[in-house]
C-alpha cells in the first residue's frame, strides 16, 4: 500500500508562486511514473504534468512555460514549481504515483487547494 501526502497548496495573487510536493510513503514499486491534475469547479480533471520512468515530462498547454515538474532521486516524492499563476488555475491538485505497467499500482493524494485571487 502506498499513500500520498500533498502538501504547499494555499491562497496566492496573480503572477505569484506556490511550489507543491507529494510525498510518497510505505511500499514503493520500482518503475514508476508520478505526476500532477487538478480539477476545478465545473471542470473535468485534467492532467497538468507528468514525468514518466525514463525522465519524459509532459505538460499541460495551459501551464507550459509556466509550471516544473520534478522528482527526487529517490522517486518518492514529486513536485510541481508553479510560477506566474493565474486566477484559472484555481482548482484541487492531486497527486498521482502509478507503476508504468498498467495494474500494478496506481496511487492518488488526497489533493490540495490552490486559489489564485487577488
């Protein structure tokens, strides 16, 4: 059993920063992929960024240029460096761990706000 503690959401002004982390603790599989979605009222969850065993990150359109996706070398714990935030990010983050082969493992945080506003 694996279990995602997220943690750095909070109230922001536009153009500010927020950095958050996930923290992954008790069994932790070897190949892993980790990344960030977030779902804002009226919206449909969506991916903001991932970063796949190997390296490869992907990013959402909305956030490219603006957010960082990283991990330590451990890979259990994920972080998501956003900068240059804009009220439309406003939205539950949540994190995700799964094992890149599919039924092997596949972990949510319980999310975080973010609530970018003046």
């Amino acid at each position: 059993q694996v279990q995602l503690v997220e943690s750095g959401g909070g109230f922001v002004q536009p153009g500010g920063s927020l950095r958050l982390s996930c923290a992954a603790s008790g069994a932790i599989f070897t190949f892993t992929a980790m990344g960030w979605y977030r779902q804002a009222p009226g919206k449909q969850r969506e991916l903001v960024a991932d970063i796949l065993y190997g390296g490869t990150t992907n990013y959402a359109d909305s956030v490219k240029g603006r957010f960082t996706i990283s991990r330590d070398n451990a890979k259990t714990t994920v972080y998501l460096q956003m900068n240059a935030l804009r009220p439309d990010d406003t939205a539950v983050y949540f994190c995700r761990v799964r094992h890149v082969v599919a039924g092997r493992g596949d972990y949510w945080g319980q999310g975080t706000q973010v609530t970018v506003s003046p």
